[in-house]
C-alpha cells in the first residue's frame, strides 16, 4: 500500500460518481468563498457574472488541486501510523525469525528464556496494537479528511473510496497468522523450559523420540507459519 495509491483513489472519486456539482471544500475556506457585492439592495441588483467554460474548468481544476493536497496531507496522518506501527512489528518478527530461535542451545540460562517470553508478549502486543490501527483507519481517515476542511459528503465518499482500496482479506489472514505465529513461539518456549539441557549439542537434539517428533512438529509450523507471513508482507508492501 502506498500513500499515492490512496490520493489517486480519492481523486478517482471526483471524475466517477457525479461529484463535480458539490462543493469541495468547505464554505468556511477562503478558496471556497463567494464573492459578495459590498452593497446589495433591493434596487440595485448586482451583474450576473457569466463564467466561461474555460474558466469554469479552470476554477474546478485549481480546487481539485487543493483538494488533492488536502486528501494527501489527511492520508499521510493515517497512513503513517499504520507505517510505522508496521514497522514496529516487522522488527520484533525479525527477532523471532532467526533460525537460532529455534536452537535449544542458544540459551545459556532459565533466566534467558524467561526474558524471551516478555519479548513474546511485547510480539503481541504490537500485533494487536497493528490490528487495533488497521481498525481505526475509517474513522481517523474521515476525521482527518474532515480537519482539511472537505465536505463531509465528500469526505465520506473519499473516505470510503481509499478505505476500500486496503487488502483487507489479506490484513486479517496477517493478523491470524501472527496469533498463531506467536503461540508457536509460547509452546516453544515452554518445550524448553520443561525440557531444559535434557538436549544435545547438535541434531537430533533430543534422545527421546516423541521429543524429538515434538520439538520438530513446532520448528515446522513456525517455519511455515512464518513463510505464510512473509508472502502477505511482499505481496502487499506493506
């Protein structure tokens, strides 16, 4: 997803679905006043201005412009708390993505264990908080876009154009695959703890066979799950 995707969709709007005889702006914007004679009376009626169409199109052109600029300036506020919260996240995956995450013998002690667990609940914290701004995107898109100072008929309708334009089924299939990403990494975890230095130096790392079909089971579905992960993020650029 990127910013100018979002403006272009919103501009769409004007062009698609009959916007050009509403007012863009708000009327309380000195580019979107009209101009009044000083003073009117009942006898002396002012002249008729006659806009040419070249004026005309003129004029709706340099306030598309403005509205163009005023739907990038709300877009970028929204748009960058989703940035950066992804950024966030995409961080702490990283952390769990190395294949030493997996290696019973990169702890050295209970205690290292127990501090990837607290690592682990940050994972999901940041995870819901991600989901929580994905879910506030409509609403703080229309705030926004209504803060421009743009029609609130108009921004409801931008608001919705660029709304749609997200890869919901993908945002939600992320946010599932994270869950479950991080409660493999819990188990994980826990195998460890209950199974501490009962492992050897190398592969096979564990005598015991059902331990041993265990501790690979979990490696797989981390793996996998995090591959699924992976393809969402570079198939949406994120």
């Amino acid at each position: 997803m990127r910013c100018h995707s979002l403006i272009l969709a919103g501009l769409v709007l004007l062009g698609t679905q009959g916007f050009a005889q509403t007012p863009l702006l708000s009327p309380s914007l000195p580019s979107a006043r009209r101009t009044v004679s000083p003073n009117p009376s009942g006898a002396q009626k002012p002249a008729a201005s006659k806009e040419t169409e070249a004026e005309q199109k003129a004029r709706f052109q340099e306030l598309t412009s403005v509205l163009k600029d005023r739907i990038a300036e709300a877009s970028d506020k929204v748009m960058s708390k989703i940035i950066d919260q992804e950024k966030d996240l995409r961080l702490r995956l990283s952390y769990f993505q190395r294949q030493d995450r997996l290696d019973p013998n990169s702890f050295a002690t209970k205690e290292e264990i127990q501090n990837w667990q607290k690592l682990v609940d940050q994972f999901q914290a940041s995870r819901d908080k991600t989901a929580k701004v994905y879910g506030d995107a409509s609403e703080n898109l229309e705030a926004a876009l209504l803060a421009e100072k743009i029609e609130p008929k108009l921004a409801a309708a931008i608001r919705k154009e660029i709304i749609a334009t997200f890869p919901w089924d993908d945002i939600v299939k992320k946010d599932d695959l994270l869950t479950t990403y991080v409660g493999y990494h819990r188990q994980l975890l826990s195998f460890f703890d209950q199974n501490w230095k009962t492992w050897n130096s190398a592969k096979p790392y564990f005598a015991d066979q059902k331990t041993e079909a265990d501790y690979e089971k979990l490696c797989q579905q981390i793996t996998s799950a995090g591959k699924e992960i992976d393809t969402i993020y570079k198939r949406d650029n994120f």
